[in-house]
C-alpha cells in the first residue's frame, strides 16, 4: 500500500502521503440550452405535405413510375406517320387490256376508203407558203442570226398604236388641269368672301345718322355734368365722355368726306 502514496504538503510545510488523490473526481458537464423550434414548423410540415401529392414539386426524387428497359427509343418513332390510304368506289381506275398471246393473230387485209397521197397533195397545194425567217451572218462562215428580234429592225413603228399618247398620260394631265382649276376657283372664291364690300347709300346714311344720334345722347350727358370736378370719379368720366366725342366726331367727318365706303367681311 505504501507504493501507492502520493507525497502533500502539511500545515506545517512537510509532505503527506495520501491516497484519495487517486479517486476519481466528478467532472462538470456544461448544460445545453434547449434546442430553438420554429413557431411556423406545423405550418411547414403542412405545406410540404401538400406538395407531395403534385411530383417535382418538392425536394428529392419524384415517385413516379420507372420506364421498362424495353421501351427504348427506336428510329423514326417520332417521325410523323400518314394514315393509310383508302380507297373509295367510283374512283379505281379501270383495267387496261392484258397483252395479247403469241397464239393470237391480228386482223389482217383491213383497208381503208381514205387516199393520202391525194389528201397530202392538195394540202400541200392549197397551203400558205411560209415566210423565210430574216437573219443576218457577218462573214462567210461565221454565226447567223435573226433580225427581226434582235433590235435593229424598227417593226415597232409600224404598230397602230405608234405615236399615239397613252390613255394613262391622257387621265394623269386631265386630272391634273381639273385640280388646277377647282384650286382657281376655291382661292377666287377666298379673295372674293375677303374683298371689303362697298356699302349703299342708304345704309351709308343710316349710318351716318346714328353716329350723330350717338354724339348728341353722349354731348347731353356731357352737358350734365357738374362744372366743379373736385373727385377723382368725376375726372375719369368727364374724360371718357371727352374721348368718346372725340371718336365719333371723327368717324362722322371721314363719312362726311368720302361718298363711297368700303367695309371688309372680317
């Protein structure tokens, strides 16, 4: 037992010897705190149980149903396929006749009424000569040509139409002068509803008189007024009466002075 002892110092500096160091001591182990949990978990699970009825539509691989190893992709399985073709009565063909045997002889002597040699005669007689084709060949052995088309002939002066406006030109310049002449009368007719108008002599005197007419209430309400115009709203109307006096004098001696008056529309 004394190979065990342990050496600890005492009170009064000496070393013990003990042998509870040896016993084991308890260790602390630290608390953890409890694990945080989500208040929306319920709510989670909710949903994700939800998205399991519709596949890929959650995490994870989809439960859906393996393709068999024998239904592989074959060539011009995706290539469209026309339907069969029917078909309908009434729209056959008919048959044509089989090929004679070698047994079978054809008719033989068969002789017709019609002489061809005459037949080709007279058509050749009464036939319309044909007329040679013009051409041109520039050396002895060198290319021929035709003249006819080839530009150098003027044929297209003897066409009826030759020189002749077309019927195109004629309707574009008629419809040209009758837009000349509907623009004529539409700026006449502006000039002539903007033309001053010269007035009768009747509306000339009609005039006259009630201008003076004018002149005489404006000169007997001037009459009226009071001498002293000792506020500034006397002032201002004694001097409206004034300028208005004024105006119409003047209108009245230009009338006066000149016999024919113009008067424009504006």
């Amino acid at each position: 037992m004394t190979d065990f002892l342990i050496s600890r110092k005492t009170a009064t500096g000496g070393m013990e010897e003990c042998i509870y160091n040896f016993l084991p001591v308890p260790v602390e182990v630290p608390v953890k705190p409890p694990r945080y949990i989500s208040t929306f978990r319920p709510r989670v699970k909710f949903e994700l149980a939800e998205k399991r009825t519709a596949p890929c539509k959650s995490m994870g691989l989809p439960k859906l149903q393996v393709p068999s190893p024998k239904d592989f992709l074959r060539k011009h399985s995706k290539e469209p396929k026309l339907p069969k073709r029917t078909r309908h009565q009434g729209t056959m063909k008919p048959r044509e006749p089989s090929v004679p045997r070698r047994t079978e002889h054809p008719l033989m002597g068969i002789q017709g009424e019609k002489d061809f040699i005459s037949t080709n005669a007279a058509q050749a007689v009464m036939a319309v000569a044909k007329k040679p084709l013009r051409a041109c060949v520039d050396m002895r052995r060198g290319d021929r040509f035709l003249i006819d088309d080839s530009g150098l002939v003027k044929k297209y002066l003897k066409k009826k139409d030759f020189g002749i406006t077309p019927k195109y030109i004629t309707n574009r310049t008629k419809a040209a002068e009758r837009a000349q002449e509907e623009s004529v009368v539409y700026a006449r007719e502006a000039l002539r509803r903007k033309a001053p108008r010269r007035i009768s002599k009747e509306e000339r005197e009609t005039l006259l008189e009630g201008l003076k007419t004018n002149w005489e209430q404006i000169n007997k309400e001037f009459q009226s007024l009071s001498v002293v115009t000792d506020t500034i709203p006397k002032k201002l109307n004694k001097e409206k009466l004034e300028l208005q006096m004024k105006e119409l004098e003047h209108y009245i001696s230009t009338i006066e002075k000149h016999k024919f008056i113009y008067v424009t529309n504006d």
